[in-house]
C-alpha cells in the first residue's frame, strides 16, 4: 500500500527533528563518571531517514537546523547517507541543534539527559513548507515530537494538508517525549488531531495510550476508534513480546522480535520504522515488512550508536535467515 | 438543518471569551476626550449566546472568567440574560477579563483599544471541557478567536472532536482578531483545522481570506474547497453588499442589509450570527434566517452597546416589516 | 535641604508610571454592582508630579506612554497640569497604559482592580534616560514600582547614577506594589540598592519593612541601618498615627494627621509626597513640611480622584488654620 | 591587601557558573569534523575557585548546578580538586548545566559554541545566599556573568550586600560573555552597580568599556571614575601586551606575559585570577603576583583543558625562573 506508483521523486520524505547524540564511549558506567563522547546525528525522523536511504529508498528530509557546527555536521552526515538535504532549512534566530547524551550503565538501565531549550528543529515555520517538495513524495513521515510546540506543530499541519491534497501518504511516528509537551492533554489533542488525518500510525502501545488520553488502552478499541478515520494500516509495538499490524480491512498480523546481543535499547524504534516502511515500499506483505522491521531493530540494540548502526539489506536478511 | 430535534436541553452552547466592553458615554469624539464610560458584557461568543438567549433559545456558555469583580460581574449579566453559566470556569491564576475601550468618532470612524494580555478567556483548557455538557447540547459555536493561543486552543479542539462524538452540530464563527494572533500562518492552520470539521462557517470575506491564507478570494472556490470536508452550510458576509450562504448541495442565498441610523459598526456580527441561528433553529429556511440576522445587525448598530442592544423577535420582525 | 539653590530649570523630576485610574461614579457598593467609570490619569510618580506643579514647583516627568489614546490623554492632561512632558516618551511596541479600577465599598473598604501586564511604563529603556534632563533638576524622586521589572529596573539605576554624578538630590518614594514583583526578595534587593544611594527615602512602615526583606521592624533600627550610606533624611508613614521624618544629625520630627471625611483611602500617599517636597523646596522647616503633607492626604481622600483632587497652597493652608 | 589576617575558615569564595566543558579531542580542525569530545568542569568562578585550591587556597563555592549526571560530576570533581562544595546548591527545577564546545582550529583561531538556555547557575536565588559562609570567607568573588539575568542577578546583589556587612573583600571578575546578555546598555547598569562596591575589579580592557558602555575607553579616566567608589585595586588586562595593575594610592603595575607554545587561549583569565589572587593572599607583592599570574595564564593555553590544567606553584615558579 505504500509502493510509489507515481514514480514520484521520493519515496519518502521525512519531517521533524535532526539533532546530536553524545553517546558514552566508556560506558557500563553512571554517564558523571563518562570522560569522552561521540558524536553522531540523532533524531527519528533524522534516524529514519538516513535508515531508509541506506536500505535503499529515494528519501528526503524536512526540518530546521542551527547555522553552527552541529548543523553543518548534521547537514553534512545526513547528505553522505545519501539523504536529500535540499530542503533542510538553517535556522537564522540563533536556536541550537537538540543534544541527547546517551548514559548506558547496563543493557537495560539506559538514559538520555537531553537539551531541548530553545532548540532549532522546534523553529520550522508553516510558510517555509515547499508545497512541491511534498507533492514530489509518495509517502510524507511526520514525527510526533515535531507537534512539541509553535511554529513546528503548525509546520506539521501545513504539510499535512498539503499532503493530503497532493495524494502523499502521511506516516505518524508518534515518537512522544513527554519533557517537550506541556500537558498530556495537549498531546492528546494533537496526536488524535494528526492521527486521524494520517494513513499509517506507528507507535509503541504507551504512546496510543497518549495519543487516546488513558493508561492501559486495549489495541482493539484503539483499532476501532481511529479506523473511523483515515487511517488504513496501524503498528503497534509491544517491547519485547512483538509488535502488532491492524489493517483496516480487518486483518491482523503479529511481528516476533528477534534475539540480539543488547548493549542498548537506543535506535531500537527509528531501525524498526525504517525497514518496516523499505519493506512495504518495495512491495512486500506486511507479515516480510514486520521481519524486516524487528530485524533491523535488532542488528541496532547490538552496536554504539543509532544512526551510524542503520542496517544495510544484506544485514537484515543475514539476521532473519539465521534465526530461521 | 439546525433544529434541535433530539430535544436536548440546550439549543446552543457558545465556547470563547466574556470580556468587558467600556463604552465611550461622550461620543462623536476622540477616546482621549472621553472622561466617562459604560461597562457592558463583551466578546463575539459571550453576545451571541446573550442575543439567542434573548430571543428564546435555550443557551449555554462554556469559557473562563477572571475570579474578581469583573468575572464576577460577567457571569451575574449572562445568568440574568438567560444563558445557563453553569460551566462558566473561575480562573483561580489571576489571569484578567479582556477589556475593550470603543471610540466612537462617527458612526464610520469607530475603533477599540482593547486589552488582551494574560486574558482568562484563553487559559480554559481541554481538561475542563465537560463531555456530558456538549452531548447535551444541539449545537456547539466555536468562536475563531479562542483558537489564537494555548490551551485554549486546545480546548476547541477537545471541544470540537467531542461534538463529533455527539452529533453535536458544530458552528465555527470565524471572528478573527489580528491582535491576538502571532502570524496569518499560524490562523490559516488552525482555522483550516476546525472549519473542515464543522458544520457551519459563519465570517466575512476578510475572514475567509485569512482562514485560507490569502488575498482577494473568491466566494466560488473558497465554497469549492470547504465543501470537500465537513461543512454543509456556508455563510459569507461582505458588509454593506449583504451575505451570502452556500448550502452543499448547491444553493445560494443572498441576504440584503438594511437600513439603519448608524451609531456605531460594533456588535453586528454577533447580533446577525445570534438572530441567524435562532430562525435555523426554529425550523425558518434560509432566506428568512438571513432577513432575521440582518434585521437584527441593523437594530444593534443603532444603539450604544452590543449585548444589552441584542433585539427581541418582535423588534426584529417590526424592522423587517417596516422596511418591506 | 531640597531647596533649588543653584536655580535649576526644574525643581522636582519624577520617574516611573503614568496609568489611567478608572473610578466608580457609583460607589459605596461592589465594582460588580458599578456600571459607569470616570477616567483620571493615576500611577504615584505621575500624581506626585501633577500635585507638585498644582503647588507651584517646576516640575519634570520622565516616563513611558502608549501610541493610544490613553496615552494621549495621560500625556494632554499633564501638560494642561503644568508638568514639562518633554521627556515623556511614546511607546512603539504595543504596550498599554496600566488601568487601575477603583472600588469604593465604604470608606474603610476600598481595593483596586489592576491591569498591569506588558504596560509601557515598565518598557522605558535606561538609554532613553537623557542625562541633561536630569542635570537640569535640583531633585530626582524615583518611584519604587519602576524597579519592578526590565528594562524600566535598568532606566532606575542609570537615572539615579547621573544624578548622583551631577548632585541631583535622589528621592526614593518605595511605592510598593506586590503584585508588580516576582518576589519580596527581589524587591528587598533592589530597594536596598537604590535607597542606600538616595539623599531621601519616604514610604510606609510595611514598606520599610519589605525594603529589610523582614516583618515587625522597628523605626530605630531601619534609620540606623540606612544612614550608614547615602541618606540624609527619613520619613516613615504610620497610616492615623501620624509620620515621622528622621534626620542624619539625629532630629526625629512627628507629623500627625489631620481629621477628614474620608471617600476613599487611594491617592493619600502621593499627595502627601507632593506636598512634603513642596514646603521642603520652599524652604520650610521639617515640621511645618510635615504639616503640609498630612493636609495635603487629609484633602485628597474627601475627594473622588486622586490627580484631579490634589490641593492648592491654599486650600492646604485653610485646613491646617482650620484644626489648630 | 587580600590577606587572610582574620583567619577566616575561607581565603576565598567564588560565586557564580559551574558548567561543562566538551573539548575537541581531534583538534586544529573545525568542529564539525570533530567526532569526540572531552568532557571537563569548565565557567570562569569554577575554574578559579578550582585554580586557586590546587595553589593551596582555602577554597569555597557558592552556585547552582543540575539534578543530574553532569551536575553530579561537577560536584565530585569539584570536591576532588580541594574546593568546598557545602554550599553549592542542587536545581529543583529541571535547568541544565550550561555546556561550551570548544573549537580548536589553530592557536589563532578558536571559538566557542555555547548551551546556555535556562542553564541551573542562573536561577541561584538571593534567599539561598548563606549569610555566616559568607562572613567565613576573607574575600569573595563573584563573576560577572551571575549578574547576566534574575534571579542570579539578585543573588549577586545579597551576596555583596553581606560582604560588605562582614568586611569580606569583594573582588569583580567582569568575565563578559555578550551571548548572556539583554543589551550593552543592560551589562553597563549591572556592571557599574557592583564594580562601584567591589574593593577589587579584574578584567580585561574590552571589559571596562562593556562596563562603561562605551568604545575605546583609556585606562587612566576608567581608573579615575572607580578609584571615585569604594575600589582599591583595578587590574586591566591588555591581552599579549601584558596587563596593568592600579591602585587607590596611585600606583600603577605592569605584568608582561610569558611565551608559551599556545594550543588555545581558553581559560588563561580564570588561570590568571587564580594565580593573581593566590599570591596577594599570601602576602606577595603586586609586581610578584603579576608574574604569577602571567606565567599561570602562559601555562594553562599550552594545554587542552582549563580546570584539569590550572598549575601547580612549583609550576609557576619554575616557568617564571625558566625566562627570567
């Protein structure tokens, strides 16, 4: 359902963040007693793009960076992985790039200090959304971060629109951050807002919980709420029991995760989206689209960074052929 | 298209600002040499449901008002017009009631200084929507305005997907106010937002403008566009020329303006919204709902203020009668 | 010590607000209950201004006014009250003049409705502060309020700075307002910075007591603690018990106050001011000065405004001859 | 005149930003080819309280650092290099620790990218200024930068407020970073209102003019408009050509600076200060403590840190004997 019939230029647009993570090179230690730092590009929407493009898809990107070092270092990474940048927009006002320094003491005691003040991916502005650029695109991803605050949340719907005018799919990665939003209130009202406006939803299932304003939301009822609009096809992940795809043609597909050597849990949903959508791009059914999906997934929990670690197709097909 | 044939209690809630009008009591002069003026309750939303009340509708009110003498003062004026402020919200933060100071030079050269800073009016938020009071509403107006800033903004939108629920009829008064707005952009999208989910849009041509972000449209293709979502009746207003509504299934009605001795241009738009409703409302067609909302503008333009002016039926029908 | 001995073009400048004081024309009842309000121009630097030209000083204001018609009208009418407004300074982004609504419940019951967010008076710049004007004056009386916020706070300092280079007498009038500050230690801060660099303070004993950061203080140690700096003269209002003014020699003067029918109790501590200064710039004794000003309140709280109401030389002199 | 003559538990307290250093492992490139970053405790009054501890100061701190990793680490090494940390104070509030990423592209050329948004150092407040630490302390400095915004500002202000109630010696490190900052004419108001209370102000020449507010200011009119307050001694430091050294009496000092192989001119002023005011208290004339600190300054730009690098007396001496 999401193949580029049109034979539009993109396969894929991403829209939202792209920042900086400094992650831990000692690590399996608290981050205070952590001396040195890598750098790398952060960000899911950033992450999924450079994902997307290594797997293969004609991917481009929306979103607002610093006139800084950060920005020319993300700009620069992102063009090298073959992302088109030509619609990456640098920030004049003098906001700074989102820092996320990643502390990992143990597999599964993991944390982000972020820096999210005044940061330039927040500034994206509705006018400065090229109506071509997104008619040139098969599918639009929108990430649910990007609705955080004024301007980028009217950039999000301003391409929305946009995309629903011009016949491009629109993807909701929920991506929620609860320390960007003021209320979950708030959240509620936007992701429900874009939800159903959206063809595709993927989130974890915490993340329909915000979206639906509740805790402990039962899949079915969210399937039956937001199939009353748009939507046609929602992912909802479940950690390490699996995710779940529900079409609304009533069908239901569960993905498996696969094992993996984990050093951290970072990456893990940006990867999952990433060769989930190559999957469904390039035809396949959406029982492949889920191996790929938590394939990939599991090749990024294993290595140091998230970006950087994006799996090749090659990577994927290894893992899902070994543990066959 | 409006008749509240469920018989739910109320006919109309209203959702926006009550603010406070000071009226010039010396007028035919500039502000500065006014030394007295009228207090009177205020805001387009807060007069329409004060109008309808008036003529017999059963309304409602839903919005915030500042904990002091002037909210207090508010809520008394409406009480005794009829309206039920039931789920009128004391603001316990401070915040103030928006003021309006109206110059009167000539009944052509009328302006107001208005104060809108930390307005109470704009703090209603989503969680103070009551479900159970829209679900008994047969129609909700959403006033433009109560969109310009958090969380009332917000608010709308709850309020807004909450009718849906409900089959509550949804009726957008456009009511723009470029002082309350950071940038056209930013109203162009969330104008857009909610005029694609209601039933009925309601502004002047200048209002439509700004919701589709341009200059100079044309009644055509604005119709055109809106009519491809939600909306089913359209109503256009272009001043002196009369108005316009536009039904989706094709038809066209113009409305003519009538003769008045002007005193001042506020309060019209909200006596003709009140006096339109209610003739829908009553089961009128609407050719005759638009005889009844200009009849009534012309009435309020002839008198000092805008919600204490708001006519009865018969004033209307003696003004429609006279100048037949 | 205040006398105009080198014969400067002014005698007394003051500093700071310039607002527009609404007054209930029905009074002795809630403001709810209150429909019509007169227009006066209020804010303490500007009555103390007003009162002291009435008296028949030269005097200067230095301050900022809105682009509107409120700040037409403050600026006319203190021209028209014999005030230089040379150095008043229009505002050209926005803000308004702060409103202060007055409620006359019964005489011992009086409060007031303020609106004081983003008002101009707290947007004067300390560059706009002209160092001429106030080497042109024999006295610089700066109102506590000023110092409230940025970059009005700033304007302060600079102005009090070249008037300490240029032997500007500095009087600091404390004028304390609570809710204009974000908390008492910040207003303890900056009172004691300005005060131990004024010739004279004049405030309340609660206002001395915020300026201490304490509760209870006692008049001994307030006087003992401020003379160690630059002031020469204290005067500390005990509301009917009567003021007293403490000398840096050690004198102690007792003003008591005078008998009156009292309106309201707004306007009482400006006219006080006014008329202090006055008999001091006169050349009076401090005892005869101390008289001045109880009369000069006593007047002012008969009456219905507090600029419009302030007293000529003899209505002050009538009074004081009356209860002798 | 900095001696420690009261045997005070403290030779010196510094007030003001403990924050984070990330410098350039891979340096003489620009910083977006840098991929790793060395993290060390970095801002001027930490450095210098750091600096003089490990010359054999009795050291103490006085700031706010975050509830996090990195506030962690600033604690601990703080703590580590013999600086007292009772009263340095964890942020409630979730502010972040200001971080500098320092680029190293030649000796020549280096900068600076800065994170300070709602960093934790500025929200010290006046209430958490210890009254009796303060009064343990024979001289406290505090740093420019403290002053930049509220509630810092006013905690700067307290904290003079009781040195001089104690008679601990003030010393004014200007430490201007113009990113931190309002307005010029802001900085000149703030830095006029402590240097004219401070007994000792350091800075370098481009610093007097900032506080000044002006351009091209010359030693001698800087030295008389101070010398006019309460300062003893005036250091103005004019970069490669050395530094001057004024006191009240009317002695002028001049320090020359020491050849060094610059990796980077970060930290040589807090390395300076530190130095400087080691030697006055313990004794060394002003020439000596010149030398020390040009010869401190001259070591610390050899290095790629500027806490882990501050020098050792041994250090100093043996540099100052090695170019005599």
């Amino acid at each position: 359902m999401l193949k580029n019939e049109q034979q539009r230029t993109f396969d894929l647009v991403t829209l939202g963040r792209a920042c900086i993570d400094l992650n831990a090179v000692e690590y399996n230690r608290p981050m205070e007693e952590t001396m040195t730092f890598s750098k790398y590009v952060g960000g899911s929407p950033a992450n999924i793009a450079i994902g997307a493009a290594k797997l293969g898809l004609k991917v481009g990107f929306i979103g607002k960076v610093p006139s800084d070092q950060h920005g020319r270092f993300i700009r620069s990474y992102m063009k090298s992985s073959g992302v088109d940048v030509s619609h990456m927009i640098d920030d004049t006002e003098g906001h700074k790039a989102g820092l996320a320094f990643t502390e990992i003491k143990s597999p599964e005691e993991c944390s982000i200090l972020m820096y999210r003040e005044q940061v330039a991916d927040l500034y994206l502005r509705p006018e400065e959304i090229d109506e071509s650029y997104i008619a040139d695109a098969s599918a639009l991803l929108v990430s649910g971060t990007a609705l955080a605050a004024s301007p980028s949340r009217e950039a999000v719907f301003k391409a929305v629109s946009i995309a629903r005018d011009h016949g491009t799919k629109i993807i909701f990665e929920l991506d929620y951050r609860g320390y960007t939003w003021k209320s979950p209130q708030e959240t509620s009202v936007y992701y429900s807002a874009i939800a159903e406006q959206a063809d595709v939803v993927i989130g974890t299932r915490d993340e329909f919980d915000v979206l639906e304003g509740m805790e402990g939301g039962k899949n079915e009822e969210t399937v039956s709420r937001l199939f009353r609009y748009r939507p046609q096809l929602l992912v909802i992940k479940h950690g390490v029991e699996g995710s779940y795809a529900f079409t609304k043609d009533g069908s239901i597909h569960r993905g498996l995760a696969y094992k993996s050597k984990v050093l951290k849990t970072f990456g893990a949903g940006d990867s999952y989206a990433a060769a989930f959508l190559y999957a469904l791009m390039t035809g396949e059914e959406i029982e492949k689209a889920l191996k790929y999906a938590s394939a990939s997934a599991a090749i990024v929990v294993s290595k140091h960074s998230s970006s950087e670690a994006m799996p090749t197709v090659a990577e994927i097909e290894q893992l899902i052929a070994d543990q066959s």
